[in-house]
C-alpha cells in the first residue's frame, strides 16, 4: 500500500523511537493531538507522555530545551507548528545549537522539524520557505524531503546524524504525495542529491515540492523534444556540489527553481557555484526561478501569482533552451 | 597557662568543625575568583595581553562559590559572565582561563571563543552565549533530560537581574516549572544592567516576586554571604533533587565594576560604590572566620599568598600556549567536514 510523504515521516520518527530509547519529541500539541498536521498521531499512546513531551507555546524554550537534553545524550526531535514560527526560536538555533561544536567541541545532535511553503492559502504567516536563513548559518544541517521515500530515509538520517538539522516538511506534500515504501530499515544519506529524472539538454536543479513542479514541467517540453534533467538536492548543507556540476556539465544549461523568494535565496549561491566551477561548459546564462520578492500573500488570485508553477518554469525552460 | 591551652583547643576544636570547612573552601575560591579576575581586568587587558571584552565579578564572588559549593560534583552548572568561580570549583585552572582570555589553545575553546563564553561537558559545565538568559531554557532542557534519564542529578543555571527581561528567561523557567524540571536559577542582583538600573529594567521590587507567577518558591538571600548562599542553594538542590521541580534564589549584591573592563561606571552613584564596597564578601568572610576561630589571620595571609604565586605561574603557563593553527580555522564546524 502507498505510504503518503506524512505518513513517511511518522514511520521514521516511529522507527528511529524503537530503536533508540534516547530518541524523543517535544513540541506544541503533539501528544494527544498529535500535532498540527497529525505527523505525531498515536505517538502518545506508544510512547507516552515522557517521550512525546507536549510544550507551552515557547519556540525559543522548546529549540532551547532540545539543546540542553542533547548535551545530557538524548536525541530530541522538537517541532514547530510552522516553519514560519521558527523565527522565535531563531537565537537558539543559529547562535546555540550552530556553535557549540566549533566553540566548546559540545556537539548539539537534534532535529527541529518545520512544516513550510505555500500553496494551502496559509498567507503570510503559515507558508514561509525559509531554509536559506539556516542554509547561510554554519553549523546547521538543512534537510528538505521532496518525496515520501526520502522523507522517511532522511527523518532517520536526520534523528541519527551529530549535528543539528532542520528539517523542512512540505505541508502541500504531506497528502498528496505517495508511493511504495523500501521494506525494512533504509536511510537516505544527508548531503547526497537525487537526480529525479535523466535528461540531456537542460538541467533544472530543485528540492522540495518543486521537484514535482519541475517533473510535470520537463514531461511537457519533453513533447517538443527537449529532454530535461530534474535535481532534487535533498540537502542544502551539506550541498551535493559534484552532483550539480556533473549535471551542468552534462547539459550545459541550467536553472535553478526554488519556492522561497530570489532576492537572497540558496539559488543564488548554486547558480554562483555553476559560473565559478563550470563556467566552460555553459552554453547560456544560468537561469533563477524563484517567487518574487514579497511576502505570501493570502488570496488564492495573488498566492497563486506569487508560486512558482509549471507554467512559469516551461517558459523558463523554453526561454534558456533557445539562448 | 590552663586557660591558654583551653583556648587553643577552642579554636582547634572550631577550625575542625564542617562550618570552618566550608568557609575555608569559600574563601578559596573567592581569593582565586578575585586574584585571576584581577589580572585579567588590571594587568593583563591594559597591557593588550588579554583580546576582546573583559566581564569581572568583582564584589559578587560569594554567589557562584555559595552556590557551587551546595551543588554535588554531579550536577551540571550553567555559569554566567560573572561566575568565573565556578569553573575553578570543577577543576579548570587558572592557567586554562587565562589562555582562554588570550585566545590560545591551551584555553577551553582552544581559541574559537573568547572570555567567559567556555564550557566542559566532562566537567559539568555548560559555555553560554552572548544573548543574556538564552542559557536558561537550555538548562530546562538538560533538566529534563536528567528527569528522563531517572537519575537524580540537577541542574544550577546563572543570569543578572538585566537578563531576567529577556523572553527566554520567562520561557524557559516556565516550561521547567511544568516540566517539574530539577533546575535552580541563581539570579546575581548587581542592581545594573550594563547602564540600566534596576528601575528601568522591571517595575517589580524583587526578581523574587516573579517566582509564584511561575508557580515555583523563590527566596532572597544576602549576596555578599557566600554561606548564607549555600544554604540557600541546599535548600534549592533539595527541592529540585526531591522531584519538586524549579527553585529560583535571589542574590542582592551589587556590582563594584562597570559592565566591562572598557566601562567607567560614571552613571553610578559614587555613594554606593563607597556602601558597598563595606560588603566585600572576602572581607566580611575573613573577619567571621577570625571571629569564630576558623582560621587566623596569619592562615588567610598565607592562603592569599597561595593564590598569587599560583596565579604567577598561571599566566606564565598560558602565555606559554600557543595560538591556534591557522589551518585548524574550518575544522569542527560539523563532525565530519563537507
């Protein structure tokens, strides 16, 4: 039976509780509620109230209290309602748990999960893509699942892994993403893209919920005979560099199409790395799509204005393929 | 010739009790808390011997001496900027701090951070950061992780009365307080915040009166007496050990310094300067401890000794160190490097 990208994430979290008893969740309304967007559902009757810990609403006390367990050898996993809320706990994830490591060689292990991005007319407060304020701070790892598959391998890489990660949940992807699960204990290695779809004459590098944009997108201009590379990174820190190059490499044209706003977002810092290390093999100008510069804006006739989609990237698809 | 023996045993008898015990121990540590804070702020830092900003607790030793002494050596403390002591009662040397100070390697961040921003896991003892009482929902956190574990250690988290504004603060003990959480905040009173006093920093009289907001006990004690602070903290270690949850102590003291080295103070009062400078915690320990026979004079003046020898060689040892490799600067950003 088809597992659901959310239903991913709570097998993970399901596993990864099983097989370590340091493995915890703390985060608002998660136990008998079982979370905003249910990813936590029945957690509480397996586990009870000593490992799925439902907080006060305290952002900052919540990323806070994870670091000082993980200091104690336990293995939090503290969830934000939404990502958009992150930014109340902001100094503890960028000034905390980023430097222990580099500072006093305290290593931070814990996951804070963040349901984000748009497309659920959330407006601006309940559709954020923010990964690049984390994606800029050193010391963080930045996890953004794009499938059910690697939603479930990189929940539990991410549980496992000695650093702090952010791990980006795409709440338009929670239900309407599904496939056929692995059987039995598989992760999905942090730092390692996927290239979604083989293609020869373009390639689109993307994560998150983009990449299925830019699937339906490369199987439209692939009836006009342009054969397009789809890169899902996964991972923003640690970045697959060589999987991107290798790409672009291969195809000679690239665009770099991500949910969050252009001005200032990790697209920016890929296409850079495209001009600095394969700048000779480029055979036109490395594209950016991007929502604009504004806030998520509430009415679906400007939210839907404002999301990148499948019709703005085949324009930009068809405007770099005939540079 | 009686009464002359009579006496001497008196105070035999007294220098021997646990009370002379413990206060020699304050003493201690307060002399080396002062000593080594002294160098760093008087010598070394005019001298450019010492980087970045220099934070002293001149005149407010007696809190993290008090209170590290009713800690068990289990505990885990969260020490603030003036509580240099503490990481001296666990075992750091001086010759550590000093290197620290100078950004060598032999310091607790081997040169990635500066001053008092240090911590040793191995040692209990937790680095803050610069953002004021962002250690405190951090230190509910390694509580309830000490809860979790079912054993019965606790947690002592440190802040100045300025910190006690910031939301972490109010975040973090109330999810301790709900979390029944066996954490003890230590508040250091100096009465300022940088240049803000008390006044302007809350409209309350006492950082004791936001405790029953929180639902946990809180009590004041004299700042300036480090075993009136030990009681305290049993006290607090007591409550938070028996699964009774949080317990906040109130230190009064006051600040006989600027915020830092680089601050004048020009906007205290000089009066109170000169009131309180009648409260030296040093001072006034050293006179009890004459006054109940727990030491002579002649015993204290050799302790002070002591320290400014080892001090000495302290900062021989750490000007010793060397700085960090250039080449170390990318490494331990994460485990493995990529």
């Amino acid at each position: 039976m088809a597992t659901t990208y959310l239903e991913a994430i709570r097998e993970g979290l399901f596993e990864e509780m099983d097989r370590d008893p340091n493995v915890f969740l703390l985060g608002e309304d998660i136990g008998i509620y079982g979370g905003a967007f249910k990813v936590t559902a029945g957690m509480l009757d397996r586990y009870g109230p000593r490992r799925i810990v439902d907080t006060p609403i305290s952002e900052s006390a919540i990323v806070g209290a994870a670091i000082g367990a993980s200091f104690m050898g336990l293995r939090p996993v503290a969830e934000m309602q939404f990502a958009d809320f992150i930014s109340c706990g902001f100094d503890q994830i960028v000034n905390f748990a980023a430097k222990c490591r580099y500072r006093w060689n305290a290593p931070a292990p814990m996951v804070v999960r963040a349901p984000c991005g748009g497309g659920i007319h959330g407006g601006p407060y309940h559709s954020q893509q923010n990964e690049a304020w984390f994606a800029h701070t050193p010391g963080l790892k930045v996890v953004l699942p794009a499938t059910a598959r690697d939603a479930k391998g990189l929940i539990k890489s991410a549980v496992r892994d000695n650093d702090p990660v952010i791990f980006f949940e795409h709440k338009a992807l929670y239900r309407r993403v599904k496939e056929d699960l692995p059987q039995g204990d598989y992760t999905v290695p942090l730092g390692k893209a996927n290239i979604h779809r083989e293609g020869r004459h373009l390639s689109v590098i993307t994560y998150s919920a983009m990449v299925h944009v830019a699937d339906e997108a490369a199987s439209i201009v692939a009836k006009e005979g342009l054969s397009v590379e789809v890169i899902d990174l996964r991972t923003l820190t640690p970045l697959d560099e060589d999987t991107i190059l290798a790409s672009v490499r291969k195809t000679s044209k690239a665009i770099v199409f991500h949910e969050a706003t252009l001005t200032g977002g990790f697209g920016g810092e890929i296409a850079a790395r495209i001009t600095e290390k394969a700048f000779e093999y480029l055979d036109g100008p490395v594209m950016r799509l991007a929502a604009p510069d504004t806030p998520v804006p509430f009415s679906p006739t400007l939210e839907e204005a404002y999301l990148p989609n499948v019709d703005k990237l085949v324009a930009k698809i068809r405007q770099l393929a005939a540079y | 010739m009686a009464a002359v023996k009579l006496e001497a045993l008196t105070r035999h008898d007294a220098s021997q009790s646990p009370e002379a015990d413990l206060a020699r121990k304050a003493l201690t540590y307060m002399t080396m808390m002062r000593e080594v804070e002294e160098r760093i702020e008087r010598r070394l830092y005019r001298q450019g011997k010492v980087l970045g900003g220099v934070y002293v607790g001149r005149g407010q030793e007696a809190i993290p001496v008090g209170a590290g002494l009713a800690a068990r050596p289990d505990d885990v403390l969260f020490p603030s900027h003036r509580d240099l002591a503490l990481y001296l009662m666990r075992g750091v040397t001086p010759g550590q701090i000093f290197a620290q100070y100078m950004g060598r390697v032999g310091g607790l961040t081997r040169g990635r951070d500066g001053n008092m921003h240090m911590g040793d896991l191995s040692k209990g003892l937790v680095a803050i950061i610069s953002a004021m009482a962002a250690s405190v929902p951090v230190a509910a956190g390694a509580a309830m992780a000490l809860k979790y574990q079912g054993r019965d250690q606790i947690v002592m988290v440190f802040f100045g009365d300025g910190a006690t504004s910031r939301g972490d603060w109010h975040e973090g003990i109330n999810l301790a307080a709900v979390q029944k959480a066996p954490l003890v905040l230590f508040c250091n009173n100096n009465q300022y915040a940088y240049s803000t006093p008390l006044d302007k920093q809350m409209a309350c009289a006492n950082v004791a009166d936001r405790a029953p907001g929180y639902g946990i006990p809180a009590e004041i004690v004299d700042g300036n007496d480090p075993l009136a602070i030990y009681e305290a903290g049993r006290r607090g270690a007591d409550h938070a050990r028996m699964g009774l949850g949080p317990y906040l102590i109130e230190c009064k003291t006051f600040r006989m310094t600027g915020h830092s080295a680089h601050d004048p103070a020009d906007y205290v009062p000089k009066q109170l300067f000169e009131e309180w400078s009648q409260q030296c915690p040093i001072v006034r320990l050293e006179k009890r401890m004459i006054e109940e026979g727990w030491a002579t004079s002649q015993e204290i003046a050799q302790l002070h000794e002591r320290i400014r020898l080892e001090t000495d060689q302290a900062i021989e040892w750490a000007e010793q160190s060397p700085y960090p490799d250039p080449s170390t600067l990318e490494l331990d950003v994460y485990e493995t490097k990529g």
